[in-house]
C-alpha cells in the first residue's frame, strides 16, 4: 500500500507488523518476542470494507456512496 517502512523486517526496525498467517509468502523473519493486537471483529469489518472500496488504509466512502 506504499506507507513508509512498509516491508521492512530487518535489524532496523524494532515493530513488525504482520498478517500472520493470513499473508502466507511475505518475508520471512525471526523475532524473540511479539505482541498481539486483537481488533473487535465488527470494527474490522467495516475497516476492511472501506479498505477494499477505497484501495487505502487512511480513506473511507461518503454517505452518499454507501
């Protein structure tokens, strides 16, 4: 999606966010610790909805599109 960092798991980062294991196939790296973020499923649905519709994480649909 083009955000800066994105894709980045080497020793210059100190937070990788991942889709772990719904991206199967995107670098692969080695961590000793992970936090574990859990979203309320019916947030993440109209996030993911918005996402597709869009093609971005940072926009949403007007009313008067809905």
């Amino acid at each position: 999606m083009g955000m800066l960092g994105e894709g980045k798991v080497d020793d210059s980062v100190w937070v990788v966010k991942t889709h772990f294991p719904e991206r199967v196939g995107h670098s692969k790296f080695q961590a000793n610790k992970c936090i574990v973020v859990v979203r309320n499923p019916l947030d993440c649905m109209t996030s993911l909805f918005n996402m597709i519709a869009t093609g971005s994480h940072s926009q949403s649909l007007s009313e008067e599109k809905l």
